[in-house]
C-alpha cells in the first residue's frame, strides 16, 4: 500500500525590507524534496519583527487557520525565531499547530515537534532565542548610554536643506531613488526618507 505524500507548508519571515526570503524558501523546499514532502503553500511575513502580535502577522495569522483547516501536515520553518521572538507566542503556537494535527519541522534546529522531547527541544530554543535577543538589546541600549555620556551626537545626521531640495526636484522629475543617490553622493535612505516625507505632505495636503 502506497504511503500517502506528507503536504507541506512553508513559513518565512525576515524582520526588515532589506532582508530576503529566498534563502530560507530554497533551503526548506530542498528538505522537502528530499524527505518526498509536497510543498502546497508558503505563508509570508517579510520586514514584520517576529516580536510583533499574530494580529500584526499577516502570513502568521493565515497559516495558523490554515492549519486548524487541515490544509497541510507539515510546517516547516528555517529556525524557532522565525516562528517568533517570544516564548509565550511561540509555546501557543506550537500547542495549535499540535491540536490540529499538524507535524514541525524546523532546520536550523535539526527537529521536529511530533514527539513530547521535539516539542521540549523546540520551547527550549525559543526560550534561548528570547535571552539572545534581550541581552543584544541591554548591549545596545549600554552602548548608546555610554556615547551620551561622551557627547556623542545620537540620531541620523542631518542633510543640508540644498540637498533636501536637490532630491525633491529629481524626484518630481521621476527620477529613480539610486540615480539620485549616485548624482547627488548620498545614501540610497536618505532620498527614501525624502521620499516618503514628500509622499506624507501629499497625502495631508
């Protein structure tokens, strides 16, 4: 008797626009094909912080319905923090993904939670990954507080009002952000921040 093919579902996620998922969706689809899983969707949150609620996780929020709908057996996931920043959240998810019936997978970790010592593996990373993530905060927020003592100026430099209008004058004459960023020296983000300060004043006025 044949064994039916296991369907699997992909989640990515990268905490900024500037990060990709691809790396992740060929990485796991690469798992899949060897373990002869059928990847049948892929749920996405691309620059969402995995700090942020299900509520503010669009691709997170569907693939937990999904699940609760039985419409895959597998989830699989590049590594515990990309299912969440928080242990709590990512406990209640693994006890949802559980009560549906749905397996995990999740490489980085090199485990799956179908089995009571999976699931305790997988909390304890999430647990660890958590601690990771407070201690680079306490050392960010030390070293700011150390530059502040020295008087270092903090926040993003300011740009010269003759290049703030530099940059609106291209971009009103449609030219594109890295050209504008190469003609005028600049950074890529400062005429994105330009830009989106234009598109603010347009959508008051």
């Amino acid at each position: 008797m044949a064994t039916k093919t296991k369907r699997a579902a992909l989640y990515l996620r990268v905490s900024t626009d500037g990060q990709t998922t691809e790396n992740q969706r060929r990485v796991l689809c690469e798992v899949a094909e060897r373990r002869g899983w059928s990847v049948v969707t892929v749920y996405e949150d691309a620059g969402i912080s995995g700090a942020k609620g299900r509520d503010r996780r669009p691709g997170f929020d569907a693939m937990l319905k999904d699940a609760t709908r039985r419409r895959f057996d597998v989830l699989m996931f590049w590594s515990i923090d990309r299912l969440g920043r928080s242990t709590a959240m990512v406990a209640t998810a693994l006890a949802e993904l559980e009560a549906a019936g749905v397996s995990i997978y999740a490489d980085k970790e090199a485990m799956d939670a179908t089995t009571p010592h999976g699931r305790a593996m997988l909390q304890m990373a999430a647990v660890f990954a958590e601690l990771e993530r407070g201690m680079i905060r306490e050392r960010v927020m030390a070293g700011l507080e150390r530059a502040k003592a020295q008087g270092v100026r903090l926040g993003r430099p300011t740009v010269a009002t003759k290049v703030e209008d530099a940059i609106r004058d291209r971009l009103a004459q449609g030219h594109g952000m890295l050209r504008i960023a190469k003609e005028l020296a600049i950074g890529v983000s400062t005429v994105q921040r330009v830009k989106r300060s234009v598109a603010g004043a347009a959508g008051a006025g």
